[in-house]
C-alpha cells in the first residue's frame, strides 16, 4: 500500500518537493537500481495526466525521490483545484512497478 503524502503548489510559480519512500517499519528504501516517475490528474479516472518530474537522490539509499513542476507546468494547474498524484518506483531488473506515495495537490491560485 502507498504512504499518503498531501503537497501544496503555488499556480505559476516552481514547484519541488523531497518525498521519501519507506517499508513497513519506517525505513527508508534504497533506491538504487530503480527508476521512478509520477502524475498528477483532476480524478483517479481521469484521462489526462500531467507527468511530474521525479529523481531518485543522488544518493538512493535515502529513498528520496525529488519532485518538481516548472512556472509554467504549475501556472496551466486549475486554481482551486484539488488534483491526485502517484509516484512509482520500477525496479530495473525485472521492471515490476510499485506505486509508493499518493496523495491530493492542493492549488493555491495566483494573483
């Protein structure tokens, strides 16, 4: 099951936010030899997503995988707008995909 993480995002303004992924005891997972990616939507059943961009750290065995939006990726959100996010890990030797952090975007509007 994927740990709960709600975020807020500025509307036209960079975004980036550190989430770290942990097992069922609270460490944290290492990440090497793991990809990862992520999305944000209006709706669970939405049929337009919004790829984030996600890094493992530079050291992975931290579990931290670094988010961000750009200016103009943030200013094209809906202000107001409460969006759902997934991020992934794939574990490069045999490409299983695990989801391990959700949660819901909250958009505070620009003026």
């Amino acid at each position: 099951m994927a740990a709960v993480a709600n975020l807020r995002i500025d509307q036209g303004a960079t975004f980036s936010s550190d989430v770290t992924v942990t097992n069922t005891d609270g460490e944290a997972v290492d990440l090497t030899d793991y990809t990862t990616y992520a999305y944000l939507a209006k709706s669970y059943n939405a049929s337009t997503k919004v790829a984030f961009t996600a890094n493992i750290s530079s050291t992975p065995s931290t579990g931290v995988i670094e988010l961000s939006l750009t200016e103009n990726q943030t200013a094209a959100l809906d202000e107001h707008i409460r969006y759902v996010y997934d991020v992934y890990i794939v574990q490069l030797a045999d490409s299983s995909v695990t989801r391990v952090i959700e949660g819901i975007i909250t958009v505070n509007p620009r003026v």
